[in-house]
C-alpha cells in the first residue's frame, strides 16, 4: 500500500509538483489501526470499570447531571436536554448509545438499585421508549451514594475529548455498584456478562472483607448466596454460581414464579408473577404459540396477559381438561423462556487492563478503591481545615489589637505595603495578611471574637481526629466499613430471586411418554355433591393406598357436610348433573378438587354453579348421574309428575333437556335406579307417596311424564327420592314442619323421623298416607327427606344442626327445633 502527497508549484499555480509517495505494509497498518481501535473499543466503550462498576457512557451521564443540578429534590428535565449535554461536553460517540444507556439505567426491571429517576415512557421488556425528547429524567437518591465527594479530591479528573473540561476518572461509588447491578457489554475479542446481586448481601461481605482480608470465597458467599434478580424468579442449580464466583465465569438457570390457580370453578391455569431476567411478556406468549403450534406443547387452552400497573406481571395459562398442571409446567420450562440460562463472564478494566474476577477479587478491586476515597477525601479536609486554621489564627491576632492593625492599614501608602507591614509587624504569612485586608469591618466586634476562638476549637478537635485517622489504616477500614452500612440501611432491600438446588425434570422423556405424564390418569374416583351445593372428588386407588391408621378418628367424619348425591365412576369418565329446569348437563371430574379420603370435607370443595358456569341463579343441581349406566333416572317434579328416561337417548350436546316440563313446574329429585326400587314423594301437605318405580314406564328425552302422586288444593311436592329394596329396609324419614305464615328462615319448626318401613306402598296416581301430624300453629313441611340413616342436617350456611332420635311413628307430631334447618341429606359414607 502506498499514500502519495500532491503539493501545488509555487512558480504555476494550479500545476501540481511531483508527488511524494511513502511506502506502508498493509498487515503493520491493519494490526496497529485494529489495535487502536479495539483497546478504544474496549477502554472507552464496552467494560465497566471494576471500582464503580460503570461503563465510560454511564459515569459521563451521572456525573453530566450532577454537574446539572439533577438531584432527586428537584425536578425532572427532558431527556433529550442531558442528552446533548453529555454528547457536547463529554461523549462525542452519539445521542442514541447515551439515551439508551440513560433509560438502562433508569429501567427498575434492569437494575437492581436503578441510578436515574425517570418520568415518562421509559420502556419495558418487550417494548422500547418514548424518545428522548417525551421522557424527563434527575439522579435517583442512589447515584448521589455514586457521585457524592466529587469536590473533595477522592478521585483523578482527566480531560475531556477536546481538552477543554475534565470528567472523573472513576466515580467515589459509595456501594460496589458492578455487583449490585451488573453489566453486559460487547468490545472487540472479549464480552462482560454480570447479574445483579442484593445490595444488602454485597456490603455484608465487603464489609466482612475489610474486617477479614484474609477471608475465603466460601465465608464471603455465606453472604453472597448468589444473584438477586429485579425481576425476582427462581435460581435452580447452585453449582454454576459457585463456579463463576471463584474462576469468574460460570451460568445458572432462572425459572419464572409460576403457580397453579383456579382461573375459573371449572377451569385450572398457571399463574406466572414473576419471568427470567430480562425476559418480557410477550416474548414468553409467542414462544407458548409457537410451541403449541408445533406440537411441542400440549395441555395448553390459551394464554392470557393480565399484567397491569397496579397489581404487576400476571400471565394466566389456561390447562385443558385433564392435563396435569405441574406436567404441562415443566414442558413449557423446556421449551419456552420460562426457564432461562444466564452466563456469568465477570470482565471487567483493573488498572486500565481487562481482567476476568471472581467475587473475592471483585469484593478486592472495590474495597480498595473505596478505601483510596476515603483516605483521599480526609486528607483534602484535614488540608482545608488547616488552611481555615491557619485563617481564623491570623484573625483572632487581628481582633485583639485592631487599633494598631487599623493604625497600620492607614499609615500605608497601598495595599502591598499594609500588607508587608501586617507581616512584618504581626508576624503574620502573606495569606493572612492578605484575609485581613479583605476583612469586613462587621466582623470587628466581641461576638466575632467569640465565634472565631469557637471555631477555632472546634477546627483543632477536627484536624486531631482527621490525623488520627490517617495514621491508622484499621480506622479508615473502619470507616469504609460503617459509610457501606449506612448506604445498605438507606437503600437495601429484601431479596427478590429465591435460591434453590435443581429440581427434576421431564425434559429427557420421549414425545409418547411425556404425553402419558401430562394426562391425569383415568382412576376409580368417588363424586360427592353436597346440600350445599359443593361438590368435590375422592380418588379410590389414592385411599387404597393411604394409611387410615394415622388418621385419628375425629378427622375421619366431616361433621359440617350433609351429602345430596353420589357417583362411582372415574377421573376421565364424563358424567351428567340433573337440574331444576330438567336439563341434563354433561362435564367430566377431572378438574375437580381432590379430597383426602382420610378427612373429606365439602365444604372445601367448589360451587358446583360455578364449576358448570350456570347463568340462571334460579336453577339448582339436584343429582349427579352416570352417563354409562343402563340403569333409568327417575325424576319428580313440584307438580306431582313422574318420569323415568333410559339412557342411551342421549343428544350429542353438552347440556340437553331430559323432561318436557309444564309452565311453572320444575323438577324436585332426580335419581338413578332400576324396575325394583320404590319411587317416594313427599308433598308440603305432609303426604308421603310411596310406589314401584316398575309402574312408571321409562319414556323418551321430549317426553313429559305421567302422573305421580296426588296433590290436593295448594300443596307442592317437596321431595323426590328412589331408594332399592335393600335400602328401603333401612331407610328413614325425616321431615320438619313449620308455618306458611312465618318468613322463611326465621321460624325453626319441629322435626320429626320415623322408619320407612312404617310407611304403606300405594298406587301411582293416588294421595300417599300422612308423614307428619302438625302441631298448632303449623300447616306446611318445610324440608323432607328419605334414606339410609342416620340424617344429617344443616343450617343454610351449611353448619351442623341436630335431628331427633329416629323410632317416631309415622303419622306423629315432631319435636320443636332450636335452629333453622336449610337442608338435610346423607352423612360422607
């Protein structure tokens, strides 16, 4: 390669002279033009420095903003206006790499004690900000901690690009700000990767550093566990952080917060609160759609972003219907950024060279520089305090003889002789002297006098103390020690990021394994509707397998649950729920919830309203069916009509009708039973009808059934049941009697309970026998009900209430109550 110079004949302007070419090896000039510019690369731009932990951009923008007057008590300024203050008076490298590492620095979800308050649109993980001249920006509280005795000599000033201004070399740092909040940046040939840490955490063991120098990595990690992330999340896997601490390179994996919530009655989902460092939203929504496309991810209805300003980050992922939650869980930490990889690369400048650190040295390289501030800054105020010293000295010499200083001052001819003079004749340096002349004649009187020995007394005490200091290096260390507990106190916060060892993962099964690992098994399962109207599951292989001998008695037997229906039938097995409105509804157990058999408790089971999401408040559940069963449900309605429907005739719909009600009519009971069982009404009259359910032909869905039993004027049915010939043996019948007149709820009544047996079978179509004898005052049953004893009543809330003993006869008064009774059912077999 050569370059050639030009240069113009003086004697033919216009005429170029012979040209002077110079010979250059193209490697040397590419080595030596590479090298300049990655040590500039690297120097200037990329590496933060290992004192403040600051890259060149960043220490120009806070200390630019000091210089500003941009403190946290004033207000905000536009963006864009530190932008070209920084760009004009210290980095000459572009507004857009000074914005973007000013809003960094003011991003909460980037940094762990962010250095800039910002006001506007400053950005999110999945979106950029506003532009610089929308947002407004002053120093947070924490970089006054980073910049704080910049006036006091605790650090070298270089000049700027131009030679014009000077800017710190390093910042004072009043916290080891590279640990804190990280760093990340690319140069030419080498990277820097750090996590933030907790604040409180870092200055423990800085602070247990200065006391111990000698202290190992594992006594400064008893304070340092590992990274504390702004976003908070889970740090599975120990091994790697250790790893980066001691050798200074090293990675862990994060996982999101995520638990598994009821999204709806019906419905099970994931709630995430929390993501991975540096991971947003939307990025975590189009990788779950991508995988779902893909078939990678199965399990997976729908995805939500629920995150708002107020309550946070809150992402719901709907699970489908018989999918395991925690199953599906782990699918999406293997193939979506819920789980994440982060690698610790701790590079940073050390004397102006890049070094790879591991926490000791890094704890090292910052207790060092904090000690030189500290020793820097009290020798500049021991300095100061001696020059105030040595003037208020020349002063008080001044005050006790002002009349021959003032005879002095007016003999002169000019300044430079009063001032030769005051020396000569006081003995005084040229310095105070020169005060003296400069001194206002108010400072001439007793109170000045007094004022200056008091602050002469309180400079000595100073300057004494100040020396002590510096002559004792365990004292400055001691003060360092005491400066970072004070900015941990002010500043620190809780840990975000719990810390855990691996857990196990599904990641290594087949396609057809983990398939068989996400799906709920299909196991023999009990369903439990509650007089409450809750229902729940009990898994039988489940209480195969538990040990009842654990469980005391008193756990075995919920005393605060009366049971409206049964079903046998499996998790996966779709079965339906009978209605009021003589709907049959179809939905499958499986997300139910999952009792103990050990200690079954409806009560902590879901609204089944809910569960199948019924719009009409006015409809109820009133039996729970088995879609499988050749066996015939039997329903009564209010209006005495009967009907029993053979399964089979099913409509292929989620919900269908499976009696034709008439206008105002609703169904009472439903029940599940054969040709033997025994069909029983009991009316509001008291009259109880009893007859073979083989006299009731099954018919069609659309049909609307025959006769039952016999109403007279103005009564109603109010319960319907079909017990079988074994269960009609044993059964009882509890009724409770009350006035029409009374507000419901507020009288209790008498009940009464007697043996079904004592009971006469009568013909369809007929009036029944009476079930109880009303007592003065009483004309209406308000609560039946017929079945295996004993029977378990309950308040409307659904507390225990107390029945008589059974052995009544048939046709008896009943025994007056104490409370309101609600409903009355089976007790859990």
């Amino acid at each position: 390669m050569s370059r050639s110079d030009s240069t113009t004949s003086p004697d033919a302007p216009g005429v170029p002279s012979v040209e002077r070419i110079e010979e250059v090896d193209v490697s040397t000039e590419m080595e030596g033009s590479f090298l300049e510019y990655a040590y500039s690369v690297i120097y200037s731009r990329a590496l933060p420095d290992a004192r403040d932990g600051l890259k060149p951009v960043q220490r120009r923008i806070l200390y630019q903003m000091s210089e500003m007057g941009l403190r946290p008590d004033r207000g905000h300024v536009k963006s864009a206006r530190v932008v070209g203050e920084v760009m004009g008076k210290l980095h000459p490298h572009g507004d857009t790499a000074i914005y973007d590492a000013l809003v960094r620095m003011a991003q909460a979800f980037t940094l762990r004690v962010p250095l800039i308050d910002g006001h506007g649109n400053f950005g999110s993980l999945d979106d950029g900000p506003a532009a610089p001249r929308y947002t407004e920006a002053r120093l947070a509280a924490s970089a006054l901690a980073m910049t704080e005795n910049l006036d006091e000599d605790v650090v070298n000033f270089v000049p700027n690009y131009d030679n014009q201004l000077t800017q710190p070399d390093v910042l004072p740092a009043a916290y080891p700000n590279l640990l804190v909040n990280g760093a990340s940046g690319i140069a030419v040939g080498m990277a820097t990767n750090m996590a933030p840490h907790n604040l409180i955490e870092v200055v423990g063991a800085a602070r247990h550093l200065l006391a111990n120098p000698e202290a190992s990595l594992d006594e400064l990690m008893e304070f340092v566990p590992g990274p504390d992330l702004p976003t908070g999340g889970t740090i599975v896997g120990l091994a790697g952080i250790k790893d980066a601490y001691a050798t200074g390179r090293g990675s862990f994996k994060t996982r999101a917060k995520v638990s598994v919530e009821a999204i709806t009655a019906r419905k099970t989902g994931l709630v995430v609160t929390e993501l991975p460092y540096l991971v947003g939203p939307e990025k975590v929504i189009e990788k779950i759609k991508d995988g779902v496309t893909s078939k990678k991810l199965s399990g997976i209805s729908d995805v939500t972003d629920l995150t708002d300003r107020t309550k946070g980050l809150r992402l719901v992922i709907g699970i489908k219907t018989g999918f395991s939650p925690e199953a599906v869980l782990e699918q999406l930490y293997r193939f979506t950024p819920l789980e994440d990889s982060f690698n610790i690369n701790a590079v940073a400048l050390v004397n102006g060279g890049p070094q790879t650190l591991g926490l000791r040295e890094l704890l090292q390289v910052y207790v060092g520089h904090r000690i030189e501030v500290v020793t820097r800054r009290s020798a500049w105020r021991l300095a100061r305090r001696k020059e105030r010293l040595h003037l208020v000295e020349g002063l008080l010499v001044a005050i006790l003889d002002i009349d021959e200083v003032i005879q002095v001052i007016r003999t002169s001819d000019d300044t430079a002789q009063a001032r030769a003079r005051l020396i000569d004749v006081f003995d005084l340096s040229q310095v105070q002297a020169e005060y003296i002349l400069d001194l206002q004649l108010r400072r001439l009187t007793k109170f000045s006098r007094i004022e200056l020995e008091a602050e002469r007394d309180k400079l000595l005490a100073e300057i004494a103390a100040l020396e002590e200091l510096l002559a004792s290096t365990q004292a400055i260390r001691t003060l360092v020690s005491d400066e970072l507990a004070a900015v941990a106190e002010r500043f620190g916060t809780p840990r975000r990021t719990l810390l855990t060892e691996a857990r196990p993962s599904i990641a290594g099964a087949s396609a057809k394994r983990t398939a068989a690992v996400l799906e709920v098994q299909d196991a023999p399962t009990r369903i439990y509707l509650s007089a409450t109207g809750r229902i729940a599951r009990v898994d039988r292989q489940a209480s195969q397998d538990a040990q009842p001998e654990r469980i005391t008695p008193p756990q075995r037997r919920s005393k605060h649950d009366a049971v409206l229906s049964v079903l046998e039938t499996t998790s996966r097995t779709e079965i339906g729920a009978i209605t009021s409105l003589g709907r049959l509804i179809r939905f499958s157990p499986v997300d139910l919830p999952v009792m103990p058999a050990a200690s079954i408790q409806l009560g902590a089971g879901v609204r089944i309203a809910d569960y199948l999401a019924l719009s009409n408040r006015q409809e109820k559940i009133l039996a729970l069916v088995s879609l499988e069963s050749e066996r015939a449900i039997a329903l009564g309605t209010r209006e005495g009509i009967v009907k029993r429907v053979t399964p089979g005739d099913w409509a292929n719909r989620p919900d269908f009708e499976v009696i034709g009600l008439k206008p105002k009519d609703e169904v009472i009971g439903a029940v599940q039973g054969s040709d033997d069982d025994e069909l029983v009404f009991v009316a509001s009259d008291s009259q109880l009808l009893r007859l073979p359910a083989a006299s009731v032909r099954p018919q069609g869905r659309a049909a609307g059934g025959m006769a039952g039993i016999k109403l007279s004027a103005g009564a109603q049915v109010i319960y319907f049941t079909s017990l079988s010939p074994d269960a009609a043996a044993q059964a009882i019948v509890a009724t409770i009697a009350t006035g029409s007149q009374t507000l419901p709820g507020t009288d209790p009544g008498s009940a009464k309970v007697s043996d079904f047996v004592e009971y006469p079978a009568k013909g369809r179509g007929t009036g029944g026998v009476r079930a109880h004898r009303f007592l003065k005052g009483e004309d209406t049953l308000a609560i039946a009900w017929v079945g295996p004893a004993p029977a378990r009543a309950v308040g409307p809330e659904g507390s225990p209430r107390s029945l008589p003993d059974s052995g009544s006869r048939r046709d008896a008064s009943g025994t007056l109550l104490e409370a309101v009774v609600g409903r009355i059912g089976a007790q859990i077999a």
